[in-house]
C-alpha cells in the first residue's frame, strides 16, 4: 500500500506515526513546503515572551526520526497538482525547482491552514508580518528586538498572546481588531472584560472596533492607519485568523463555504481512499450538531490518529468536538468549550445561561480565590452546549469535565447532580461545577413559573 501525505504539521504527524506502527509494509511518501515537521505554533508568543528559551522544543517530531523509520520525506516540496481521479499527484522541489510524478493508492490531506491576508494597502512594506510556522517565530523575534512600537492586528487567541508577549518585552504596544471586545469568538462580555481592563493597565493601548485600511511607510512599515485613527508602527503582526489549505483539491472533493474539507466520521471525503485531517476540514461540532470549521492542534492530532485507523476499513468512529481550549494572560488562567451565549445565539440555538461567582474553598479557609464560571443551555432540552472559566486560581481543568459532558449530551440536572468530592483544600460541599448547574435549573423554574403566569 503506497500512502501520500500532503502536509506535516499536527494531523499529518499523528497519521504518519499511527500508520507507520499499523502498517509496517506500507511506503509512504510526505510532501511538506517547509523543512520541519510538528511545530507547535501555540509556543510562538511564549518564544517571543522568553518564557521558552529554546525553540527547538516547539518540536515533537522530527524528520530525522521518520525517515529512520524508511518514511519517505520529501521536504520543502510543494504540491502543485494532485489528480484525484488517476490517482497521481505532482510536486516541485522548491530548492532545485525539479517537478516530479507520485502515484498512491490512498492519499491523506493535512495541508493546514494559513493566515487570512486581506489585501490591506501597505501590506508589502518590511516588518508587516504573518504569525503561523517557525519561519514567522524567527522572523518575529528577530525583527522585534530594536523596535519600539509594536502593532497587532487580530486580537483572537494569538494576537492576545503576542501583545502580553510584546508588552512584557518592554514594546509600546496597540491591539486592533474590528470587534468591540478581545476575543469576541471564543468568550463572553463577563469574560473578556477583565483581560480588557488587565491589558490597560499594562499600557496596551485597546484599538478596538477599528478595520485597518492601509500599512505607511517608506520601505519598512511607519504607521497603521485604521478607520478611526493612526499608530505608530515599527513592526506589525498579522492575526486575523486562519483559512483551511485547500485550494490544490477544489473541485474534487465536498467543501464548506470557507474551503474546509467535508469529511465523515472516518476521516474520509466525498471521494474513496482520500482522507483529510486538521486545520484543512471541517469537524463535527458536538455542541452545534453539525460539522463546523475549529482549527486546533487537539483536533488535528485526534483526527490525523483516526485517518490512520480507518485507513483500510472503518473501524474507529470520531466522537466529535467542542472546541475546547485555554488561555493564560498575565494572572488571568481562562477556559472554554463548546458555544458562548453569544455565538450560540448568532446560530440561531435558543439558550439560557447560569454566572457563578464565588470563592472556590469554604470561607473558613486561610487562603481563598474567586471564580467565574458560566453555563450556557438549550432552553427547551436544557442540554449543555458550552461553559468558560476565569479565575487568578487554575480552574481550567474544570472545562474539560464540562466538554466530557457536552460530548455526551449532559443536561444541567445531570451536571447538578453529578458526583463531585469535597475537601476543604480544594472546594466546598456544593461544588462548583454542581453550584452553576443547580442555579440553570433555579433560573429555569422561575421562567417556567413566569410563562405559567402569562399563559
């Protein structure tokens, strides 16, 4: 059996590694653009911010390693035409410039994504930079050390992490984003609100509900002008999100709207022996019930291990996902899965939601901390389909029970009275995760009892 791998980051790592001990006698050939494979690109702002000294332990995998195990690595390749029909695929070594035929008999999509890059006038000047593989990290650590001013422009997952990052490297930074709040797709207005007010008091100047409209300068980047007003810019990072890698397969295989590749739960497209897996296709969405476009690593790993599996025959099932993640900001460690209230609203879902703030300990406890935790619900099945999670104290774990729960179609009762321990050092009799479920089911009574009185 001849494999071809088109991509090798998160998904096309874990189907190699899962193929490579399933299927002992199968060649399997890998093309990847760039010379290394498994970068976690989740570490880049901790690269810049110093926590992460040596970049090399971004890595999890190495080329080295697979080609000792006779995969075939065919680095800094890029794919240039790939013929579903016949089977064939085409690729150029980007050193020499050298085309080549491949032929396969299953082929396995983890091309990725890449960043969204409108074309923003200005956008050619040095120091306007892109923010996705190990190139862009030593290019962004490089250039930033003589500059002063740093602008990001994208304030989801990396762009907030940049900007602390920055910050703490003593950069005179603005966030810009066209949404009203940071992380306006991933957590509510309870939530994002401290982070806010966190990144003020740091000094970040928050340009939010701007779109940028042009880069100024003369050979490198000078200033940011956006709708509402000007920065000034000796280096701006691009973060305004990811697109799925797919144009090489248009056409041949069933897409969303954005391009992400369909799948079903083996892993496999519209079209027999091919496979796609990670930032390049869509994934089903527990919460939403249907499949959604969430470019993560955890996604890409758990996909990339079930296109290995299901390989021959199918065998292993995805469970779907909830997108689940999390955050550390300065002294803000931050959670969420499934839906915001938001988000679950703007998909047309009818919902409820619950807000806890309490101390996590007995107050009889020396030490205590705060924690906010929110429950969003159906309204009419009360199934769960998200929560989040802020504290100065790690509760992010909490999240995970909770994802657990969604993937199962927990309800608040059942979440209320699932069983918890108690133990001073580490909550109160009520736990938490039972407390915000129980007061869902006590907001739910008293509207039951306020449409009993209208009917």
């Amino acid at each position: 059996m001849r494999v071809a791998v088109i991509g090798c980051t998160h998904a096309g790592t874990a189907a190699i590694n899962n193929i490579v001990n399933l299927y002992p006698d199968a060649q399997i050939d890998v093309f990847e653009k760039n010379d290394n494979v498994s970068f976690l690109s989740c570490g880049i702002a901790l690269y810049v911010g110093g926590v992460v000294e040596d970049p090399n332990g971004l890595f999890y995998a190495s080329v080295e390693q697979f080609e000792k195990q006779d995969v075939q690595m065919h680095m800094n390749h890029e794919v240039i035409s790939c013929d579903i029909d016949s089977k064939q695929l085409q690729a150029r070594d980007m050193k020499t410039q050298i085309t080549q035929n491949y032929s396969y008999d299953k082929l396995i999509i983890t091309s990725g994504s890449w960043p969204v890059t409108p074309p923003i006038p200005g956008s050619n000047l040095d120091n306007v930079l892109l923010c996705k593989n190990f190139h862009h990290a030593k290019e962004i650590i490089k250039r930033s050390e003589p500059v002063e001013n740093v602008v990001v422009v994208g304030a989801g997952y990396i762009g907030i992490e940049l900007a602390e990052a920055f910050e703490e490297n003593g950069k005179n930074v603005t966030l810009i984003d066209s949404e009203e709040r940071i992380l306006n797709r991933y957590l509510d207005s309870e939530f994002t609100a401290p982070v806010e007010t966190t990144f003020e008091e740091r000094g970040i100047d928050l340009a939010l509900g701007q779109t940028v409209a042009k880069f100024e300068g003369t050979n490198a980047v000078e200033k940011v002008i956006t709708d509402k007003g000007e920065y000034n810019a000796d280096l701006v990072v691009m973060c305004i999100g990811f697109r799925p890698n797919t144009e090489l397969v248009k056409g041949q295989v069933d897409m969303l709207g954005n391009g992400a590749i369909v799948v079903d739960e083996y892993m496999q497209t519209s079209r027999k022996d091919v496979y796609a897996a990670g930032d390049c296709c869509a994934v089903y969405n527990n919460a939403l019930q249907q499949p959604t476009y969430i470019p993560l690593a955890t996604n890409a790993v758990r996909m990339g291990t079930l296109v290995a599996h299901n390989l021959l025959s199918p065998v292993l099932a995805h469970p779907g996902t909830q997108g689940t993640s999390g955050l550390k900001i300065y002294n803000h460690n931050i959670a969420s899965t499934g839906l915001t209230e938001t988000s679950a609203k703007i998909a047309g879902l009818s919902v409820g939601s619950a807000l806890l703030t309490d101390n996590y300990r007995p107050e009889f406890m020396p030490e205590n901390a705060v924690i906010q935790l929110k429950l969003v619900y159906e309204l009419e099945t009360h199934r769960i389909v998200g929560a989040q999670v802020i504290s100065d104290a790690d509760f992010t774990q909490a999240i995970n029970t909770i994802s657990v729960g969604i993937s199962n179609n927990m309800t608040i009762e059942q979440l209320a009275l699932t069983d918890f321990f108690f133990q001073p050092h580490y909550n109160k009799p009520v736990n938490y995760l039972n407390q915000v479920a129980m007061e869902a089911m006590a907001k739910e009574v008293k509207r039951g009892k306020e449409l009993e009185v209208v009917v």
